[in-house]
C-alpha cells in the first residue's frame, strides 16, 4: 500500500503548526505545538525538562513523539 504524505500549514493562535497526512491520520509537529501554547523562546529546552519533571511522559516519548519526516517551510527548523 502507497503512503500518502500531504504537507500542510495550521494556523493556531496566530501561530504556523506544521501538519501532515501519514497512513490516513494527520500527524502535527510537536515543536510547533509547544511554541505556540507557551510562547517560548526554547522549545527543544522546554520539552528537555518537561520530560525530566515528568518520568512517565518521558519513558513513553517514543511511542507518543513517532520521527517523521516532514518538508519545511524556511526558517521553521527541521522538527
């Protein structure tokens, strides 16, 4: 079966969430996410000691934060 990959902008709060479409199931980029519901200017930092606070979230970040590769637009970060 072909996987089909249709890339997309959100916009959320004034913000750009980067989207796709992964076997049939729209798939957000996480960073965007975050940037946009905390203003933050350190996602990556952010996220680091979320997952160090919180030992569950951060055992199942694999299963929950699935790599994938997702085109973007210039100046977005490679998220």
């Amino acid at each position: 079966m072909k996987k089909v990959h249709t890339t997309k902008i959100a916009i959320f709060r004034k913000k750009e969430i980067r989207k796709t479409i992964y076997q049939k199931e729209w798939w957000f980029v996480v960073n965007d996410i975050v940037k946009a519901l905390t203003n933050t200017p350190n996602v990556k930092d952010y996220i680091r000691k979320i997952r160090i606070r919180d030992e569950e979230l951060s055992k199942g970040w694999g299963q929950i934060v699935t790599p994938l590769s997702i085109d973007s637009a210039p100046g977005m970060g490679s998220n």
